[in-house]
C-alpha cells in the first residue's frame, strides 16, 4: 500500500457520523493529518489560512435543505474563483447517484473525482490514489505556472507527457490554455484542432470557441457554440461565451435569451445570474433583472464572498420599476447584513441616493452621493460599472469636483482598467465637455511627468524604476503609440542588462504583439523585434518552444 501519511486532508460534512466514518477511513491507510469542517464558511475560513493536499467534501451541505446554505459545487466554484485552492489541490466530492445524475452534466467546475455514496475505504483509498498520481504528473508544470514561467511550463508539459502517456489529452489540454492564457491565439486554435481531429470533446470546442472570441471572429465563435450545444444541451460554460458572444455583436436580446435558458438548466451560478439581471436591465427587460437580481442577492447570503454591489443593482432595478418600498427594504438589509466595511458604505449611500432621487428629494440625494465619494477612496475592489454610475449620477447633480474625483482615482487605480480615452469619454457622453478638456489635460501631464521620470531613471540605470514609470504611463494611456514603444524598449533593456525574467519577458512579448498589429510598418518595430529575439539567443532561449 502506497503511503500516504503526509498528506493533509480537509473534511468538509455537516454530519459529524460522517466524519467520523471518513476519519477512520483515512486513518486505515496512514492519514492522520486531518481537520473537520462543518460549512462552505468554515471550510473558506480554514483553505484561507491553511493549504490542504486533500479536500473531501459533501455535496449536500445543508442538511438536505435547500435554505440551510451552499452546497458542495457551490463551494468549489467560490474556491477556485477566489483562488482559495491551487490547481495542485485535489477536491473530491461524496454525493449520492441521484445526485450526482442531476449535478454532473450541468456542473459548472468539475471536482478531481467524485464517489458515490455508499462506498468502501477501498473505494475512497482507490480514488485518492488516482487522484495522487495524476497530481504528481501535473505538479511541475504547475511549478512553472506559479512563478509566472508560462513558456517553461508549456515545455515541461510537453515533457511530462512523455512519461506519463495516459495523460497526454490533459497535457494537450493545459499546453492550449497556456497558449490562450498568453495571448498565443494561433497556437492555441491549432491545438484545439489538433485534439478536435482525434474526437470531438466538449472542452476543446469550448476552446476553440474561445479563441474565435477573443480574437473578435465572432461568427465563428457562433458557429463553434451552436456545434457544441447541439451535442451537448447542458455544457454550461458554452451558454456564458455564447452571450458574451451575441453582446459583442450587439445583439444584446439575443444574450438575454441564452442566459435564460442556461439558468432555466442550471439556476444556482450566482454569476450567470448576476450577468442576466444586468443584460435584462440594458434591454429593459425590468421583470427578469428584478428576478435575477433577487436570486443573487438571496443566493450569495450564504457565501463567504457576499458582494454588497448586489444590493446595488437590485435596488437599482426596483427604482426603475418605481418600487420605492421594496428598494428601501433592500437598502435596511444590506445595512443589516453587510454593516461595518468601505464597500458597504458606498453601496448603501448609492442605493440611498437612487431611492431619494425617485422620491424626488434632490438635495438629500447629493448629500448621499458625496458620502459615497468620500467612502470610495477606502474602498477596495469596487467594479469600475459601479464607480462609473457613481461619476453619472454625481454629474446629473452638478457634483462635478465629486465626478473628476473618482475618474482620476480610477485612472491612478492599475486595477481599474480605465484609460484616458474611457475616462474622457464619460464626460463627453454627460455632454460636459469642459469637463472632458480638463481630465484629458490632467492625464496627459501626468503621462508626460511619467515619461520624464522614467527617462531619469534610465540615465542613472536604474532599469526596474524605468520600466515602473512606464507601465503606469502605458495603464494611463494604452493608445500612446509612444509610450508604448518606450515601454516595449526599456523592457527589452531591463532583460538584456539585468538578466532573463519570465513574467517580464512575457510582458514584452505582449506589448511586441500589440505594436505588431497597429504599426508593423514602422522600422522601429522591426528593431524591437530583433532586440527580443538577440536576447533571448543571449540567455538560451528557445524561440520554438
């Protein structure tokens, strides 16, 4: 018998018998490092201090009711999305087979196995195996990956699969969504071909669908998902790029339809919903957001991440509608439920100001909107939708230093993605274009203060400062053709003087990819070009990896 003592096990079960039957299971094999969960919130609190080889967890963590909180996939779904667990954790779900029918084909993230209740300490102890040796497998590509070494991992899976061929179709798999994740659109498809030739899987289309996306072949992209929902009814993830899709091509009413008939199928992916309640706003479809948005907000009670935003866009919702006493319920709850954070504060005073704006007290409104301002600069993880409504709604009441305010905020904000084109341009469509001069002649100055520190910093060698400089001036202003190449260089620079660094490297290869697109044309590109390749031939390098 293989050992496994070293591993560290995380049960998750609200029934305490069960966790004694899977604790003296574990113990059968040598697994002694184990601790007990009894809730999705106690399982987060425990991942978020603590890093777990195993995690064995019950699907049906309610009790058997459906009010009693989240279940297993839930779970799973706030773990991976809030990277509480790696790619190396192997999460194995215990559920019933009349459960499992119902919940596997329209699962949004699989687990690393499930097993059937009842079954056997041979059975638990077979899986976990499996499960070991295929994570041993995988674990130096996923190595690679955490230190940001994209390329080496793409190389190492290659290699990996050599020796462990059983594997080779989820080496294939993780070698194309490393290629996507890069940025590398034509290598990616053509792995995606290249599985698709051998047996059409639902992932690869998926994949593919993907690339056709993102690289704004939105026809094909339709195409690609009609296929795979033609085979596949319930593969949930194509409905998502599906909408996504029809949005692009600004067929917003057809999105609205394919996000009904995914949450007709599957209705507990909180963030599927909340994609509806917002697309059926757009539209104004108020029925279905009000109903949608009601479901987030109900179904996110139980999650260790609830998004006080949601209350936002519920309240946001019912004041169209002209609903001023449900909104106002809406707004005591989240005071109630979610008090004593930044965030909160904002969204409360947000939705206050929407629900005194119906009830045509105007000046109270501004007051609200001023507190939310004022609330914002200690606010972390705000989504830029939601400081944009604030910097409109701050401009439909002449709050016009609050509205610049938060758009420099953003603009200074590298997680915001907001460029001085974007920022302009809310200004410009509030029909306030004084406004708009002032901000652009803002940004640009501090572009060109940017600029001005960076070439400091190069003169006195100082590389990395250089290359901060610039990168702040490139998030400002992404459509700078000039800043993009002074950025471009100094990172080609900091590679060639300081010594290879593969996140920077890859950095640079993006920015090539972008220039390349816009500018090939231009001889300086060209120089760039051959600058990146001279370098990576200086560090060994393989250009064909």
């Amino acid at each position: 018998m293989q050992d496994y003592a070293e591993l560290s096990v995380l049960l998750v079960d609200p029934n305490p018998g069960m966790r004694a039957s899977l604790r003296n299971m574990l113990n059968q094999s040598g697994i002694t490092r184990i601790d007990d969960a009894v809730s999705s919130g106690t399982a987060i609190r425990q991942l978020g201090k603590k890093n777990y080889d195993l995690v064995l967890c019950e699907y049906d963590l309610g009790s058997g009711s459906s009010d009693n909180g989240q279940d297993g996939q839930q779970l799973l779904e706030d773990l991976r999305h809030h990277k509480l667990i790696g790619p190396w954790t192997i999460f194995i779900m215990l559920t019933s087979e009349g459960v499992y029918g119902k919940v596997v084909s329209a699962a949004e993230l699989l687990p690393s196995d499930y097993i059937l209740k009842p079954f056997t300490v041979e059975v638990l102890l077979q899986r976990i195996a499996k499960a070991v040796g295929r994570r041993t497998a995988f674990l130096p590509i996923y190595e690679k990956i955490t230190q940001g070494d994209m390329r080496g991992a793409i190389a190492a899976s290659t290699a990996a699969e050599a020796n462990h061929p059983r594997h080779a179709t989820d080496f294939a798999r993780l070698r194309a969504e490393l290629h996507f994740a890069e940025g590398q659109l034509a290598e990616a498809e053509l792995a995606y071909h290249t599985i698709l030739a051998g047996r059409p899987i639902g992932w690869a289309h998926l994949g593919l669908a993907r690339c056709q996306f993102a690289g704004q072949r939105y026809d094909d992209a339709l195409l690609t998902l009609d296929k795979l929902l033609s085979q596949n009814p319930k593969y949930m993830a194509a409905y998502d790029l599906l909408a996504r899709t029809h949005e692009a091509m600004g067929q917003a009413v057809q999105a609205k339809k394919v996000l009904e008939d995914a949450v007709a199928i599957s209705p507990h992916m909180v963030s599927r919903l909340r994609h509806l309640g917002t697309v059926a706003y757009e539209t104004g479809d108020i029925g279905m957001a009000e109903k949608a948005f009601k479901q987030v907000v109900a179904k996110a009670k139980y999650s260790e991440f609830r998004d006080p935003e949601d209350h936002v866009n519920l309240v946001r919702t019912l004041v169209k509608k002209g609903d001023a006493s449900q909104a106002s319920g809406v707004i005591r709850d989240l005071e109630r439920s979610l008090r004593g954070n930044a965030n909160t504060e904002v969204c409360r005073a947000i939705s206050a100001a929407l629900l005194l704006d119906l009830t045509g007290n105007d000046t109270a409104a501004a007051t609200e909107l001023s507190n939310a301002v004022a609330a914002v600069t200690q606010a972390k993880g705000l989504s830029s939708p939601l400081k944009l409504n604030l910097v409109q709604s701050c401009l439909k009441h002449k709050l016009d230093k609050d509205a610049a305010g938060v758009v420099i905020d953003m603009m200074n904000d590298s997680e915001s993605g907001l460029s001085m084109e974007q920022a302009v341009g809310v200004f410009e469509q509030a029909g306030r274009h004084d406004l708009a001069r002032g901000i652009g002649e803002q940004i640009t100055h501090q572009v060109e203060e940017l600029l001005e520190s960076a070439a400091g910093h190069l003169e006195q060698g100082d590389h990395r400062a250089a290359v901060s400089s610039l990168n702040m001036a490139l998030r400002k202003s992404p459509g700078n053709l000039a800043v993009l190449y002074a950025t471009t260089s100094a990172m080609l620079r900091q590679l060639d003087e300081l010594g290879w660094e593969a996140p920077l490297a890859e950095q640079a290869g993006h920015l090539l990819q972008r220039l390349g697109r816009i500018d090939s044309g231009n001889p300086d590109y060209d120089t760039l070009v051959q600058q990146y390749s001279a370098t990576q031939r200086k560090y060994g390098i393989s250009t064909t990896a």
